[in-house]
C-alpha cells in the first residue's frame, strides 16, 4: 500500500465519517424543523 496510500486511505475514512455525521445532523434538523 505505501504511505501515501494509507494517507489517502486515512482521507477518504475521514470524508466518510464527516459526511455520515454531516447527513445525521441535517437528518435530525429535518426532523426537528418538521
């Protein structure tokens, strides 16, 4: 894999993570503006 690999890797988890967080929280406003 190399470093610059698991550095992409790490990235790309990180991307994940903040927009599955991101897509909680805008789900939780939905439910609660609603």
């Amino acid at each position: 894999m190399g470093f610059l690999g698991a550095m992409i890797f790490n990235t790309n988890d990180l991307f994940l993570k903040s927009s599955f967080i991101a897509m909680v929280l805008h789900k939780k406003r939905f439910i609660f503006v609603k």
